[in-house]
C-alpha cells in the first residue's frame, strides 16, 4: 500500500474467506470483490467510490497534518485538556517553552496543578456555567521555576480522539500588564504632579498661544483653565515685565531651558500676582510639541522680601545715624556681628574683632566679668528676654568705657534661645560727670559740717553778749560789751565768707568736669 501512496487498490478474488477480506481491507485497500459475483456495473460502482473515497482520505489526512501543525508549530502556547477533569491530553512546544515542563509532565498534570490557590474558585465555576461553551479568562499560572504569569486564554470545546475535550489558545500577558500598571502609576503620578499640582502648568507655542494649562491655574491666578486658554500668554503679563519674558522665550530656540525671573501675571479682578517660571523647550517632543511652562505663585515671598528689604534698609540707617555699637549673637554657632560701632566706638579694626563670643567676654572688665556673666545666664535660663546692664568694656588702646548694654533674647519655636540682639551705648562721660557731682557734693558736705562747728564759736559769744545787756541793767562797761559783740560778729562774718569761698570754688570745679 505505500507504493499505491494516493491510487485506490481494489481486490478482485475467487478465494471467498470472510477472514481474509476483512484482512485485506485493513491493509488499506478500496474494496474486495469477488470475481463470481462481479458484473459491469459492480466494477464501475467500485472503482468510482474508490477514487472519491481515496480522495476524502487524503483530503482527512491532509487536513489532520495541517491541524497538527498549525498547533503544533503554533508561536503561542496551545494545550487540549479533557473536558471533564481537566487531564492534560496534548500541549505544543511553545506551551512546553513558556511553562517549563516537558511533555512527559504535562502529560501525567492536571490544569488545576498550574493554578494560584486565590484563582481556583472562580475558576471552577466558569468552567462549570461554561462547560460546553467558548470562555475567555485571564488567570494566574504558576510555572515550574515557582514564578507566576498572568495568561489570557482563549478556550473551545472539541472532541479529541473521541474525548470529550478542550483546546485552549494562551498568551501571556505579564509584561503588557507590567507596563499597563506602570503606566497607570505614571498617569496617576503625573495627575497628582501636574493636574491637583499647585504648581501652574502651561504647554504654548513661540508666539505664546496656549495648547494646555493645569487644573491649578484657578488656584494660582484666580481664574479658570478654560478662560486662560482663550487668551494669549503674553497678554496676562503685566506691561513692564511682558517684553523681558518674550525675550526668554525666544532664547528657548537656542537653549534647553530657562528660569525667567520673577514677573506679574494677570488674575482675577485685574489684579496681578508674583510668578516665578522655568520654561522648558520640547518643541521636538511630539507628546508635548510646544513650550512647558513650570511656574508658581510667589507673591507672599515678594511682598515678604521688599517687607524684609525696608526693614534691613531701616536698620541700616538706624545703625548709620546711632553712634552706638549694634551686635548679634548667633547663639546656636556662637556667632557675634557688630556695626561699624565696634571701630568708632572702640578702635578696633575688623581683622582685630574675633566673631566669637569669647572675644567679647574677655573685653568685659575682669571686676565686673562675673555680674555680666551672672546676668546673661538668666536671660539664658528663660528667666527674661531683656537684659540691661552696665559695665566697662576695653578699648583698643587698653583703655576703658563705661558700657550701658540693652539686649534682647530671640527664641526658637521650642524656646531654646537663638539670638541676642544688643545696642552696647558709651555712658563713660555721663558716668564721669555723675562721679564728678557725687563727689562735688560730699566736698560740699565736708565743709558744711567742718564750718558749722567754727560758726557757732562767734555766734555763741554773740548770744551770750546780747542776752547779758537785755538781762543784767547794772552792767558798768556797756561799751566793752559792744565792743566784744562787735569783734565776733566780725569774726563771724569773716567765717562765712570762707564758707562761701570755698563753696563756690567746689562748683565751679564741678562745672570744668
């Protein structure tokens, strides 16, 4: 028969064995005639069913040689499994490759083996309400290194080999879902960054036409995207600051990317707000196809900063026009400044002035080292934020000044102190003049109490002469009494005079002081 290949074989014999007809048909041969009962038409009927009959087999065969390797030789895993307990009954090699298993295992598993314990019970019961019909599901596998797939499947019922069966197309879709998930990740995260972003985000062209703006625009310019899309971006830019920013933009086409300084942008009731932008040329992107335009709304920081600026500009004048020395102490990195006081003041010249405060320290007198000490430590200790005190501090030349210190303590948020601003005043000719009317007055003192005594000597003999004359009427020398009243009341008028000499030489000591 494998010489016949495609011709039908037909037996015509006189030898009317049943046996050996059917043997020789299971040879592979048409049909088995007999030559004692053949006539024409027999042969004819014969021959014809023959030829058709061989052809129907041929086509058959050729049909299963092309099923087999359309299965067989198929790119995606393919797998028949019986319908009933779900036996393996055939795989291709690209199932064999994806899974790992040879076919010999395939063979002796069931399709349950390869599912994740979380998977089975939906499983089972498409497969119950689908039994009979197509289904199409996306289950996770366990291969035989451990690892899991996610698998689209593509199931039909068949009959294989008269069994009950299915044949199941399987593509492996981990990586697609890997990145359909990254890409979520991205869409989420660029919604988050971009879209509920506080920063305002806008994609325009050269000429400033917008091609998108961030939801966040309301937020930061007070009125919607849709509105803003309408205008042009050059247009919502205050006058002064539109042609620095158009020139930006134009140096995009030359450069990457640009941080343009702060400007004023257009919002809601014609009002303008502070914008800080970094424009972005991805013109040659063709997902973004334009200008990115990164900016946010700064204008708290610049009305914070000209706040700051006229302030730090008051200081310096305040600083200027006082001829006292002006310090901060950076508590937490020991730290100390000090104005041009520290020179004019003091004498000091700056690459002479140690920032530390040791350096300070040791200027302060050693007699009244121990009392400032003493009074800065309670400041420290949260005891008072304000410190007034005097002492003497020393001069360039070894000299001395006499130092009136007014301070004041600033603290952190958890009330550790951070710096201590002070104004350091020199009292020295006050204190001098002070010392000089303290001591003017104890001269004065001296001399009251040291006269006082000598004046009542004069005027006791004065008193004693008068009460003899109002008293005594047989005095015989009248006149000698006068004349002793006479003497010391001289006596006494030239006390005083002393008195008053020397009273007004102390005054005038004090006034040359």
């Amino acid at each position: 028969m494998s010489l016949a290949w495609k011709t039908p074989v037909i037996v015509l014999t006189g030898y009317a064995n049943k046996g050996f007809g059917v043997k020789t048909l299971s040879l592979g041969i048409s049909d088995y005639l007999l030559k004692d009962e053949l006539n024409a038409v027999q042969l004819s009927k014969s021959i014809y069913y023959s030829i058709e009959r061989k052809k129907i087999e041929f086509q058959l065969s050729e049909s299963e040689k092309k099923y087999k390797s359309l299965f067989e030789l198929s790119p995606l895993p393919k797998w028949v499994v019986e319908r009933k307990d779900l036996r393996f009954l055939s795989v291709n090699a690209a199932a064999v490759k994806m899974y790992g298993f040879s076919r010999e295992e395939f063979l002796n598993m069931k399709i349950r083996d390869l599912w994740t314990n979380k998977e089975e019970p939906g499983i089972e019961d498409l497969l119950s309400r689908k039994k009979d019909d197509h289904f199409n599901l996306k289950v996770s596998h366990t291969i035989k290194t451990g690892e899991q797939i996610i698998v689209d499947v593509q199931s039909n019922p068949i009959i294989f080999d008269g069994i009950e069966a299915r044949v199941s197309l399987l593509n492996n879709i981990t990586a697609q879902l890997t990145a359909e998930k990254a890409l979520m990740h991205s869409e989420q995260r660029f919604k988050a960054l971009v879209q509920d972003g506080s920063d305002l985000v806008m994609i325009l062209d050269f000429k400033g036409n917008f091609k998108y703006i961030s939801p966040s625009a309301k937020a930061v310019t007070g009125v919607s995207a849709e509105k803003l899309l309408k205008n042009n971006f050059f247009y919502l830019i205050h006058q002064e600051d539109a042609n620095m920013v158009k020139d930006c933009v134009q140096r995009l086409e030359h450069t990457k990317r640009i941080q343009i300084p702060s400007y004023r942008i257009k919002s809601g009731g014609n009002k303008y707000r502070w914008i800080e932008t970094v424009i972005t040329n991805l013109s040659q992107d063709p997902a973004v196809n334009g200008i990115v335009a990164n900016s946010r709304d700064i204008t708290d920081f610049v009305l914070q900063e000209k706040q700051l600026r006229e302030s730090l500009t008051r200081y310096d004048i305040v600083a200027k026009a006082t001829s006292d020395t002006i310090t901060d102490y950076d508590v937490k990195n020991d730290l100390m400044h000090y104005n041009e006081g520290i020179e004019n003041m003091f004498g000091y010249k700056r690459d002479e002035v140690d920032p530390r405060g040791s350096w300070w320290e040791e200027k302060v007198h050693p007699e009244d080292r121990k009392r400032v000490n003493i009074k800065v430590a309670d400041v420290y200790a949260n005891r008072t934020s304000q410190l007034q005190i005097e002492y003497r501090f020393r001069c360039a030349d070894g000299s001395y000044k006499y130092i009136l210190d007014r301070s004041y303590m600033v603290r952190d948020t958890e009330g550790n102190p951070s710096r201590m601003i002070g104004s350091m005043q020199d009292i020295t000719e006050l204190k001098r003049y002070i010392e000089t009317i303290e001591n003017n007055n104890k001269r004065l003192k001296e001399i009251a109490w040291t006269q006082s005594h000598v004046v009542r000597a004069p005027l006791a003999r004065i008193m004693g002469l008068i009460d003899l004359l109002q008293n005594h009427e047989d005095i015989e020398d009248i006149g000698l009494l006068l004349n002793s009243i006479m003497s010391s009341a001289r006596e006494l008028d030239g006390i005083i005079r002393k008195i008053n000499s020397k009273t007004e030489n102390a005054s005038l000591k004090g006034m040359e002081c």
